[in-house]
C-alpha cells in the first residue's frame, strides 16, 4: 500500500476542528507516543532529506508498532508504508534491539490527533506542544496513480482554506519539535526505561 499524504499548519485549531466535527464523518481519537529514529546522528533536517527511511516505534491509545516509511519525505509524500503491530509489553525490548542495530538517535513526539473522513479523504488534526498541523492522506493499492491523487488532496485542501506547508515552513516546524529541549534520544548514552517515565500515561 502506499500512503499519498500532505501537511499543513493549523493556525486555529478549534475553528478548524469545530468545522470537520459539524461536516466531516469523525473516526477515531489518537494519543500516541513516537520514537522517530534518524538516519544519520544529526538533527539538520537537510542532511538526512536524500534518505528514503523513515523509521519509527509508537504506540497508540496503548497499541503498540514498528513502522517503516518508504520513500521521498517531506511536505508531500508518496511513500510505501509498513506497520508490524507488536506487544505493548515488547516496546522497550524493541527498542534496545534497533539500538544494537544501528538506530540509537532521534526525536521523540507525544501527541494527541482527531482523525475524520471528508470527502474520500483522512484528515488528521494533531495537537502537540510545539506546533499544531494537519495530515491529509490517502492510501491507495499502486503508486502510479499518486500524482492523481495527490493533486485530489491538494485541491480538497484549498477549497477549505488549508495551507500546505512550504519547505521551508515545514522544516521549521519540525525543527521547532526536534530541536526542543529534552526532545531527542541517544540509546547509546541513555536507556528508554528512564525517558519512559515522563510518558507513562502512553504505557
């Protein structure tokens, strides 16, 4: 499956979330946690922006995975995604082996999300305590109808007054959430058993 997804900043985000609860269909509540692992041991957005993997290990309202993003990244994607759900239990066990595999430093990002359905499209409004943005996706069977499609989101996205982040913007913003202190991990100076106590509620 790939995921073709946008994003933009949510400048008010009770005017924005007042108007998909009145006229889009609403599906779920999303409190998660993420470990967003980083390719290279650096927090230069630019640097890591040529590699394709976007690796994370969440868990969400007490569900936990591993998942892989494939593909070019930014404020558009057209990525292959793969989720392999795992125990809750096993989260910490999991990380501990990506970190004897290579993957040790990241960020981490502890949000909450509205998910709705408006006309054929999923929008997520996510809250957080850096910056508030939208995520408007389709999943879809073959990657050569992703352009179609992604224009599709893009023209739904305008006709609601959303604005799409601008890469430059877009970087800002998850700088903003990367860069905040206390924010990364480094499993090569830290154990999760310790930064998993700021976030329990999650667990």
């Amino acid at each position: 499956m790939y995921e073709i997804e946008l994003r933009g900043k949510i400048n008010d985000f009770e005017k924005t979330f007042s108007f998909f609860k009145k006229n889009a269909k609403f599906l779920e509540e999303k409190n998660r946690f993420s470990l967003i692992y980083f390719p290279k041991d650096t927090l230069n957005l630019r640097e890591m922006e040529d590699d394709p993997r976007d690796l994370r290990l969440r868990v969400t309202n007490k569900k936990a995975e591993l998942i892989i993003k494939y593909g070019q990244w930014g404020v558009k994607d057209s990525r292959r995604e793969i989720s392999i759900p795992i125990e809750l239990s096993k989260f910490d066990d999991l990380a501990e082996l990506l970190h004897y595999l290579g993957w040790s430093f990241g960020s981490m990002l502890a949000t909450k999300t509205y998910v709705f359905v408006y006309k054929g499209i999923e929008f997520a409004l996510v809250k957080n305590k850096f910056v508030n943005y939208f995520e408007a996706e389709k999943v879809i069977a073959k990657k050569e109808k992703s352009e179609e499609v992604m224009a599709e989101i893009e023209e739904l996205c305008k006709s609601l007054g959303l604005t799409v982040f601008s890469k430059e913007e877009y970087y800002k913003a998850m700088d903003k959430i990367n860069r905040a202190p206390g924010n990364t991990f480094d499993f090569r100076k830290q154990n999760f058993a310790d930064i998993k106590k700021s976030y329990l509620e999650f667990f």
